[in-house]
C-alpha cells in the first residue's frame, strides 16, 4: 500500500496501490484489492483539505466491494 497519498500526481501506483480515499489516481489498477479509481472526487471526500486539487482523483470502494461487506455483517 502507498504511504498516505493526498494530491500528488506520482503517489498511486499499480506497485503501490493507494488505500481508501488516497488519490490522485489514474486507473483502477493504482487502487487497493476491491477499490475502483473515481474521477474528480477527492474533493467530496476530503472537503477543503489542503494537498488536494478539484480536479485529484480518489480511490473509493466498488460497488461490488460494498456488496460482498454488507453481505458478510
């Protein structure tokens, strides 16, 4: 896993795969084991939080990710 990535362009990668809410990101496979990379959105997720750009994609849980831990509680 990447070591807290917030904002910069080079953090996520496929060899280190950002964690939740970690970005900028530029394909899935720069995400963790059952995250997807969502386009311009570390802004709803973070707020105002300093490092982040408008425009900084975040790592979030896929849908089928969500599915399989509601299914498991």
């Amino acid at each position: 896993m990447s070591s807290n990535c917030s904002g910069d362009n080079d953090c996520c990668s496929s060899s280190a795969p950002c964690a939740w809410g970690e970005g900028d990101c530029d394909r899935d496979e720069e995400c963790a084991v059952g995250s997807k990379c969502e386009e311009d959105n570390c802004g709803g997720i973070h707020g105002e939080k300093a490092g982040y750009s408008p425009t900084d994609d975040c790592c979030v849980f896929s849908k089928v990710s969500l599915h399989v831990i509601f299914a498991l509680s």
